[in-house]
C-alpha cells in the first residue's frame, strides 16, 4: 500500500471510531438507537478488519479495544472479578475461517480436532449474577464490561432466575461463592404487549426488544420490573469448578437449577458449524425470542484461556451474525439508466456488500429529489437496507464519515443513449425522444440475441431496465448474483443460472460481436464480411482480438476501404463510418472491453472450392435445415452469403413463403433454386 492510501486509510480509521463511539454512547448510555444494530456492526466490521489489517494504528480509546457504555449514575457500582467482553462479528464463513487462522496464528500451532461450542445469540441484554452458599446476592449488567450497575432486585422480579440454587444431578460440590453470567431477554409478544401499553398512554414505544428489556432492568423501582416478564438464559461459569470444556459449563448450569438454551449445540468441525448456522437461520422466526446469530466457541477451556483477549473480545469465540438487512459500504459512482419509458434512474454503484444473505453492488436512488432528500455523494459512507424481496435502497448517509473528496452528483442534461435534451416531468427526468426507451430496449433485445445469451429474454431485460440495475449492454456482464436475486421472484439459483449464462458470452465470434451493434444496414451477412476485412487488417494473438483493437482500427478506417468489401456500397460505408465515429457508441465499445468481453477471429472452414465466386442468397423457410446451417454450408464449399439481391447474385434460394427477395430475383434475372436444387448442388 503506498503512503496517500495508508493515510487514507488512518484517516478512515479515525472517522470510523468517532463514529462507532457516538453510536455506541446513544445506545448503551442514553437508550437510543441513531442506526440499526446492523449497520452499527457493519461499521465495527469494517474497523475491526482495518486495525487487523494495520495495527500500528490500533489505540486504546478505539471502540475494539472496550465493551459497551458507562454504568448510569443511578445504580450502585459493581467490579466484575473478571472482565465481561463482548465478541467480535463475523458475517460469512470466509470470516468464521479467517477468525480461525488468526486464533492458530497466535497460538503457534494448527487447531484439528477441535469442537466448537454453538450458541444462539440473544438479542438481549447481559447480566451476572452472584450466588453465596446458594443464595442469589448480586446481578448486575455488564457495563463497561469492568465495572457494571447493581440490578440484583430487578433481577429477583425474573422468573427464570432462582433465588436459590441446589445441585440436582451434578457430581461437582457447588462452590461457597459461585459466579454465572447470561442474558435477560424479552420474548416477542410480551414486547409487542408492552409497546401496546405504552402507545396508550401516549410514551414513549421502544424500537426493539433489547432496547425495551435493558430499559425495563433498569427501573428504578422494581415493580415496574416486575409486571414485564422478562426472561434469562444462563451460558457461562466464571468460577472455577474444574470445568473442562464450555459444553460442561452449560451442563453444570442445568443441573443447578439454571434455565439453558435448549438449542445450542456442540459442533465437532466447522462445516458442522456452518450448517447450524443455515438451520437457525431459516428457524429464527419461530422462536419466541428474537436472535441475530450465533456465538462460536472454542469448547476446550484450556484453549479458549490460552488464547486470552485482542481488544474486547476473546480470541477463542466470536459472534456469527445472520446476514443482516442492513449494512454499510461506500457509494463508488451515481449513474443514469435509462428505462423503457425513456425516465431516467439515478443508482448507486456501491462497493459490494451482503445485505439480506446476498452480496449487492447497486442500489436505487430512485430520482433526483431522493439524491437531494439523502443528501448523498460520490464516495459517501451509506446504510444500504433491503426489507423483504424489495430491491436495495439508500436508507441514510453518514456523512460524518466524509473526508471532503465527496463528488457532488447532477442529473445530465442530454440523454446517455441518444444524446436528446433532458426534460423534468414532475420528480422524474425523461428523454426528450419519445422514442428512445422503446428503441433502446429493441437494441438491448437484438444485443442479447446475437449475442445468444439464452437465459436473459425480453421479459427480464425489461425488469432489469425498469429497476436500473442495466444502462446498457455492457452492464449485463457487471450484475452480480445479489443484484439479481434481491428483486421479487427471482430466486438465487435462478440469479446464480443468469449470470453463469451472461459470462460464459463474454467470448464470441468477431462476426457476431458486429452484427451485436446494431449497425444501421449491417446485418448478418454483411457482418461477416466486415471482420472478415477487419481479421486481415488487425493483428491478434492465437485468434483472439481485444475489442479495443477493433475500435481503434474502425474509428479510422477510411470510406474507400470499406466500399471495396463486397456487398457494401456507398451507404452502407457511411453508415458504419458514423456509429464507429459516434462518442456514445465509443463508449459502450471500450465499456464492453473493459468488463472482459472478447472476439474470436471467424473459423471459417473451407472444405472445398466448389462454389467459389458464387454468391448466395437465402430467403423463406427450409425445411431440411435452418439459415444458420445453410449459410455454413455455403461458406464451408467456398461461397459467400448476401443479404439483398442484385445483379451481381448466383442464386436466390427460396424456400416455403419467401419474401420480396424472390420477386426482386425474378425482375433482375436472378437464378432462383428451389430447396431440392439447392440440396443438389450442394452435393454434386
């Protein structure tokens, strides 16, 4: 990394933690929610691997280093024997293999073998709890995750918390002093029922339910505590009993009286791993409780201790999140797409993120007063949101995270596909030409066919045209799976079918690739012969071209030239002179190169010479093969295809209802053959 991007990156850095602090204070302290948790813990994320990938710039105030807020003024203050941290996150198995290599790292040694601990991660709050010969004397919340707030009353009001403990089953003596830890919850209908409550009183309603159950622990007076029925889950022995493994912890806990998580697993590798991470996913809305993911722990103890902690959080356990509905990325470009209606559609070019389990890279800015509405720039940090099967969306920018290169963003004044004026039409801007989004859509349509990509037909170019996820043809080949799989009725594999189809076309024949551009004048045949002269005069390497060569060669290829190429007059010469000559044409061409595609020079397989200098022409239907086999056969025999007629035509072969050609044949004295003439002469 050179240095401007290492500064960047420190600067990055130091936003990112000034950030994450305000949030954080908001949300631990002040009990109120600036961002969703989900875009909080993409923020951390993103700082975290940053100071993994930098350390230098690892400092004690940065938020990886501590855990939660200050305790409040208003309860007494209790030190933990031993810090309450919390856990870094991880979002994919990428991150969950990562999280692993740096425990071994630090460990010196490869881990095999190993189990893991699997637990639900409430979304909750907390606690520990204190028991003396038995008896419940403290609780308390994590706090700072050193010192933390008495609740021991507010706690006793909790059903699923004994005031009393006494070994059941256990074969280990219970301890004098015993310390647990946990997490008080509220289920989702006592939430929805105190919420409900609240509303008609006209207070203030809690935007989620750790929000709700860490306010509720909080009353000062314990009867209000009481009437919401909170519930806990015990996970973890501080006190040494001789416990072995976190498994045994759990175990211990039940015996005793504590209520457990009956969901939680142990996991003997990580693809065990992976798959109770799948199957509570699919399984979390038929809890009663609301959960955000799971909690991963080294089993063995003496392992887990030996890895000590890195900031605030243990080496040996991490937090698998679900992937979250919201996130955080960077805008990296605005663009305009043009709909069929000719309206144009800002997006937002986003560095990929995984928003609702799929990995996105474009997000609708919908119009220009949305922009405005957001205030978003080019370059700035934004929550991206996806709710449901809806398309992604810029929720919130947060600019306090800007660094002053942000690029402003304006609708452009002439159209992007056929430079029309712009016109404002309420909140929407469309293309002056009313016929630009039908004609634009056509182009894509025959782009896509001679292009052969089966699996994209019109019906899904319109969907993607009118959801601005394509401005043009090269964008085809830049849609990422998530891109396609967010949109309503379109399902991963289908997505996954899309886009496998889109790149396998990245390579085509030369003749084909021309014929894509809709040339006026120039259809199939026509382009043949066209990269047949550009093959003669383009150098390439092992038959394949850049597309880059080609424009090059074009953008200067003289009338004369392509006049001399048969079956191309002064018209058609002009014609191709003006696209390769246009800007936006330019432009899409070098837009193609750039995302890959590539041509092939023509395989022209000539097994004879019989039909040398005949010139053919095909028309209506045959039915012993297609037009596309016949033209081969043609070719293959040393013949040449045309698309019109003229003098200067061999034969017309006209199959069941031939077209104008026929006629036109007739009047100039043209041979026509029949299917079964044409057959014989192939064979003679």
């Amino acid at each position: 990394m050179n240095r401007m991007d290492k500064k960047a990156t420190k600067q990055r850095i130091e936003k990112l933690k000034r950030a994450i602090n305000r949030y954080r204070y908001a949300y631990h302290v002040l009990n109120k929610s600036l961002i969703s948790d989900e875009a909080l813990d993409a923020l951390k994320k993103e700082l975290f691997d940053l100071e993994q990938q930098f350390p230098e710039f690892i400092t004690s105030d940065s938020p990886t280093q501590r855990v939660a807020g200050k305790p409040l003024k208003e309860f007494h203050k209790v030190h933990h024997e031993r810090p309450m941290l919390s856990f870094n996150d991880a979002f994919s198995e990428e991150d969950i293999g990562d999280w692993l290599k740096r425990l071994e790292n630090y460990l010196s040694r490869p881990l095999t073998n190993i189990d893991f601990y699997c637990e639900l991660k409430i979304d909750g709050l907390a606690i520990e709890l204190v028991y003396e010969n038995g008896f419940l004397v403290q609780g308390s919340t994590r706090g700072d995750g050193l010192i933390g707030e008495d609740i021991t009353q507010n706690l006793k009001t909790i059903e699923a918390i004994p005031l009393r403990i006494e070994p059941r089953s256990s074969n280990i003596k219970l301890p004098m002093r015993l310390v647990v830890r946990g997490e008080v919850f509220l289920t989702k209908k006592e939430f929805e029922r105190i919420n409900r409550e609240l509303a008609k009183r006209g207070e203030k309603t809690y935007a989620n339910p750790r929000n709700l159950a860490a306010g509720t622990v909080r009353q000062l007076d314990s009867k209000i505590t009481a009437v919401r029925k909170l519930d806990s889950f015990q996970y973890a022995i501080v006190t040494d009993v001789g416990q072995k493994t976190h498994e045994e912890e759990h175990q211990l806990l039940h015996s005793w009286g504590f209520k457990t998580n009956p969901h939680n697993k142990l996991a003997h590798s990580l693809k065990e791993v992976f798959e109770f991470h799948v199957e509570q996913a699919k399984y979390r809305e038929k809890l009663v409780y609301e959960i955000d993911g799971i909690v991963v722990i080294v089993n063995n103890n003496k392992i887990f201790e030996t890895g000590g902690v890195i900031g605030k959080a243990p080496r040996a356990a991490i937090a698998y999140k679900f992937s979250p509905k919201e996130a955080t990325t960077v805008v990296e470009n605005i663009q305009v797409q043009v709909g069929r209606t000719g309206a144009l559609t800002p997006v937002a070019v986003l560095r990929p993120v995984q928003v609702g389990g799929i990995t996105i890279t474009h997000a609708t800015l919908h119009n220009y007063d949305e922009i405005q509405r957001l205030g978003v720039k080019i370059g700035d940090t934004v929550i991206v949101s996806r709710a449901g099967d809806v398309i992604p969306q810029v929720a919130k920018v947060l600019k306090e995270l800007r660094t002053g290169k942000e690029e402003e963003f304006k609708m452009p004044n002439v159209c992007p596909v056929d430079g029309s004026r712009v016109v404002k039409d309420g909140v929407a801007y469309r293309c002056g030409n009313p016929r630009c989004g039908a004609r634009h859509r056509e182009q894509l349509y025959h782009f896509v066919g001679a292009f052969r990509i089966d699996g994209v037909g019109p019906k899904i170019i319109d969907r993607f045209l009118d959801e601005g996820l394509i401005s043009d043809a090269a964008d085809l080949f830049t849609l990422q799976k998530g891109d396609i799989a967010a949109l309503e009725r379109f399902g991963e594999k289908s997505a996954e079918n899309i886009v496998n189809e889109v790149a396998m076309r990245k390579k085509i024949a030369l003749h084909r690739f021309v014929f894509a551009l809709g040339i006026l004048h120039v259809g199939e045949e026509t382009s043949v012969l066209l990269a047949r002269s550009i093959m003669e005069n383009v150098k390439s390497k092992k038959g394949t071209l850049r597309i880059a060569d080609v424009l090059k060669y074009m953008s200067h290829v003289a009338l004369n030239i392509l006049q001399e190429i048969p079956d191309i007059g002064p018209a058609v010469a002009q014609s191709i002179v003006n696209y390769f000559k246009d800007k936006r044409h330019q432009e899409l061409i070098k837009k193609l190169d750039k995302v890959g595609v590539t041509v092939e020079s023509d395989k022209r397989q000539v097994t004879s010479d019989k039909l040398a200098g005949k010139t053919f022409v095909l028309t209506g239907i045959l039915d012993s093969m297609s037009r596309d086999e016949a033209k081969e056969k043609i070719r293959a025999l040393g013949g040449e295809v045309s698309e019109s007629v003229s003098k200067k035509t061999s034969y017309v072969v006209a199959g069941a209802e031939p077209g104008s050609k026929l006629e036109k044949a007739k009047k100039l004295g043209v041979k026509t053959l029949t299917e079964k003439e044409f057959l014989d002469l192939l064979t003679a």
